[in-house]
C-alpha cells in the first residue's frame, strides 16, 4: 500500500501558514480510532514572537481603529462563510474529537456561527457609560467613558468544544478591536486552522488573527502567557491549569478572565413532570461524553422519587448509542484521548473502592469494527456515595454522575453548595416559586430551571470559587476585551 502523504496543520503567523522547516510536532490522533489524522507543527519561542509582534503591528497600525462597523459587518460575513463551508467544519472538529457528526452539525458548528452573529449585534450596539456631574457651587461636567480594544490578547482554549469555545472569544475580541494570538487545544488543532482560512477569505488584515500550536508548560501555551508583548488572557480550561497561567500573567498584571472546571448539581424535586427531567438531566449527564464543563456530575433526588428518577435515568443511558462518529444514529462518542480515558478509569474504581453501587456502566465497552483503538467509556451512574466522597468532589470530565437523595429543600440547597466549584446548576421542580428561590440560593454563574445549557449570547458566563474568574457574554464580554478611559470635561 502506498504511505499517504503526511497532511500538516501548520501555524498562522501575519495572515500566513508557516511551513514546518523541519519535522518537529505531533501527532493529531482521532480518538473514537486511535488512527493519526495529522502532523502538527508544534511553535517554537520564535514562532510565538513573530505571532505576537504581527498582532502588535496589526492592532496599532489599524485595526483598533477600524469602525466598528466595518469590523461588525466582516464577523457577519465570517458566519456566512462558515456557513457556507460548514461541512468542512463538521469534518475537521469530528475527526479531532471523535464527536458523534450529528451533534458537530447541531450544536458545534452553529453555534460558531451564533457567536460571530450575535457579537456583530452586541458590539454594534453597544454605548458608552456618560454622567452629567452636578458639583453644587454651580460648575457642571460632563464624565464619559471611552472603551479602547486592551490590545494583543492571548486567546486559549480546550479540547472539549473547540469550535464553539473558541469563536466565543474571537468574535468579541475581534469587535471590540483587538488582535489575537489563538492557541487551541493540542488535541483539537483543526478548527481553529481552518478558521484562519476563513477570516483571510473575508477580509481581516494580516496579523490579526494569528495561530500558534503546541502544549502548555515549556511550549506555545507558556510562550504566550508569559510574552511581554500580550495585554490579557482570555483562557478556557481546568482549574489547575487556569491557576497557572494566573502566577505566569501576574509579574506584568495583565488582566484574565478564566472559565474553568465544573462539579455542577442538579436538584430533583418530587412535584417533576418526570418524563421532561429525566430527558433534560440524561443530556446533562451524557451529552458530549460529559465533556462539558457544563454537565452535571451530582444528581441530588428527593427521596419520594429516588428510586424512579434512578430507574429512567439508567434507562436513558442504556440507550445512547456509542459508535462510528460519522453513523448518523450515534448518540455518543469516545472520550478525547486515552490519557484522559485513564483519568476516568481511575475514578470508576475509585467509586467502587469507595462503595458506590454501579446501576450502569463502569467500564469500557467492546465496540469492535476498529473502534478498539479508541478512547471509549461506558456511560456510568452511581448510587451509594455522599458529598465526602472524592469522586463527588472532583471534576472527572466523563459521562458519569453520582445520584444522592435528600429530603428537604433547604438540605438539597445546602448539598449542591456544598463544593469549591461555583460554574452551574439546575432545579427540577414545577413549582414555579420553589424553582426561583432554589436557582437563586446556588453559587454559581448560571443556574438552570427545568433545562440545561439554554443559552443567551447576551447573558453572562462564568463561573465563582474554582470555577473562574469574570464573566464572558453580552456586555459582561464587551467589558472584558475594552479598557475604558473617562473623559471628564467641566462645561
Ligand atoms: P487544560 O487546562 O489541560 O488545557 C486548556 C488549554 O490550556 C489547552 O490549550 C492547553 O494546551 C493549555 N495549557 C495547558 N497548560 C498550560 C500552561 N501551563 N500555560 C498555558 N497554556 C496551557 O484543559 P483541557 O483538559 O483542555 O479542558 C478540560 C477542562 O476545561 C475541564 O476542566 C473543563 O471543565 C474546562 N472547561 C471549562 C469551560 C468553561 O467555560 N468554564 C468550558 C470548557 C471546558
């Protein structure tokens, strides 16, 4: 047989792909197989630099002062290039995630499309803070805030939705005036390549969108936070990492913003129409594999119903189909690396070690038709664990959860805050006043009722205690990726 040709995912320095002068990279490997897909040129300090130094040219020599819109009008014409090569999209992002092609089609891939809309809009309407002082010995001014683009902001983001995640920080980024250094996940490189493609096709200046690809510690991650050339970081990650890069950012004080990890509860009230919350909380336990930062990972059910929700909720996992990504009828996908899939793994024994009783699930499943290469897990529930118990503690980033009963309201309000992590929550009632009052006792960023990951461009994300720092979205975004200057003019 013939040896394929080796296809590279280069970098994108200043509106161009460098070419690898050598073979220094690796490997892009589709997880649901385990087969190489690709070569990736891993960026060295002087690729980084160039990338940099490109996107300070490019910002203070016009883009930052473009109008906004005509900066607004190319998100549009992004979108719409997306759209019109969304096939390729889906292609690359299943090939690097081994996501089923029907949820790429559904929600990653329009979902990057929403987000260049919808910040074209958000930008293109946004105003500025002005107040008319009143001194009281007659002198008036007028205060009035200008916002600024911060500058070259360091872009970087996961593996778990790499599109979506990403344009959700370019789109504002880009409205606002700024010029990005991108580094995606070294899982997940194709995307955000293919994107540079895109934003040259539409128009953007060379240099203000530039990719770098590599690790994190002693790689492109690192070269980046810790370039004097970078004015933020918008980062999207685990905890541990987020922590980091704080310590690497803080001798320059540039500013941050983190969306990191999540051990997000559901609360199951016995007043539930149950056919509508077991459907809303399988997807928040399964969808993507529980590779959202969103998923839920902590079920708490009054007692009264216990037994029933734990019945639908096994149900419903039993159904999801785990298989080819590019089969139209598969639900479900492998997790992203086997790495990843020996940090599950440790947590399933983990679980039994600890006295979980495994009402599904638990291990790996044989898929055969060469899938066994790939990185799969069985979609896990547990009953038999308390809030002390590390597996309930911990983010495991899989499709398992942990189901808890509890009796009164202000028990399950207290269990589901009982965790470092503050991102998101979701209440299951049909009382309308309970479902306020317990969305609005939990500390996190977003609190679901009765759904799960409805979201609104416009409204605030983010997360408290592990789970972040500031809050991306609508306005919460706008100020972010802005420094205002007050103008203070005595009349
Ligand atoms: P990760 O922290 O390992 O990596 C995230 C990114 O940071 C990658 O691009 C990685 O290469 C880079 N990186 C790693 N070390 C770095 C360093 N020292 N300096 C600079 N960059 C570095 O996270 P992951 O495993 O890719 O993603 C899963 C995590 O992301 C989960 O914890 C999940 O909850 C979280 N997440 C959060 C949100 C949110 O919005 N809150 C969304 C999606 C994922």
């Amino acid at each position: 047989m013939m040896e394929q040709p080796t296809r590279w995912i280069r970098n994108f320095v200043d509106g161009r792909f460098v070419d690898p002068v050598d073979s220094a990279g690796f490997d892009d490997i589709d997880p649901a197989t385990g087969v190489v897909v690709a070569r990736v040129h891993e960026a060295d300090r002087t690729i980084v630099d160039r990338a940099v130094a490109a996107a300070r040219r490019a910002v203070h020599e016009g883009w930052a002062d473009t109008p906004v819109r005509d900066r607004t009008d190319l998100l549009r014409r992004a979108a719409d290039r997306i759209e019109q090569r969304f096939d390729e999209f889906v292609a690359a992002e299943v090939a690097d995630t081994g996501k089923p092609i029907a949820q790429a089609r559904q929600l990653d891939v329009p979902r990057a499309i929403a987000n260049f809309r919808a910040f074209a809009d958000i930008v293109a309407a946004a105003g500025q803070e002005s107040f008319l002082t009143e001194l009281g010995d007659g002198r008036r001014a007028l205060n009035y805030a200008l916002r600024k683009p911060l500058g070259v902001v360091a872009v970087i983001v996961p593996w778990n939705l790499p599109l979506l995640l990403l344009t959700w920080k370019v789109a504002p980024a880009l409205a606002c005036g700024n010029a990005l250094v991108v580094k995606p996940s070294e899982e997940t490189p194709a995307t955000a390549t293919l994107l540079a493609e895109v934003l040259g096709e539409v128009g953007l200046p060379d240099g203000v969108y530039n990719v770098v690809h590599g690790f994190g510690s002693d790689s492109a991650g690192e070269f980046l936070t810790t370039h004097p050339g970078i004015d933020g970081v918008t980062f999207t990650g685990s905890s541990t990492t987020g922590s980091h890069v704080m310590k690497t950012v803080a001798p320059r004080v540039r500013p941050v913003s983190f969306e990191l990890g999540g051990k997000n509860a559901a609360v199951v009230f016995d007043d539930v129409d149950p056919a509508e919350a077991l459907d809303g909380l399988a997807r928040a336990i399964f969808t993507n594999t529980g590779q959202v930062c969103l998923c839920t990972e902590r079920v708490y059910v009054q007692r009264t119903i216990f037994d029933d929700i734990a019945a639908g909720l096994v149900e419903r996992a039993q159904q999801l189909r785990l298989g080819r990504p590019l089969d139209e009828s598969t639900t479900t996908g492998p997790l992203i690396s086997q790495e990843h899939r020996q940090k599950v793994r440790d947590y399933l024994d983990l679980a039994e070690s600890s006295g979980a009783k495994v009402l599904t699930g638990g291990g790996v499943p044989e898929l055969g038709a060469g899938l066994d290469g790939g990185a799969w897990i069985e979609p896990t529930l547990w009953t038999g664990l308390t809030n002390a118990h590390r597996v309930v503690r911990e983010e495991i980033f899989g499709p398992v959860a942990a189901l808890i009963p509890f009796d009164t309201e202000q028990e399950a309000v207290a269990l589901a805050n009982d965790t470092e992590y503050g991102l998101a929550a979701s209440v299951w009632t049909n009382d309308l006043r309970r479902g306020h009052r317990v969305a609005q006792r939990m500390n996190v960023g977003m609190a679901w009722v009765n759904t799960w990951f409805l979201r609104d461009l416009r409204s605030p994300f983010g997360g408290m205690g592990l789970s972040g720092i500031g809050r991306e979205g609508g306005e919460s975004s706008l100020h972010f990726y802005t420094e205002p200057t007050n103008v203070c003019v005595q009349l």
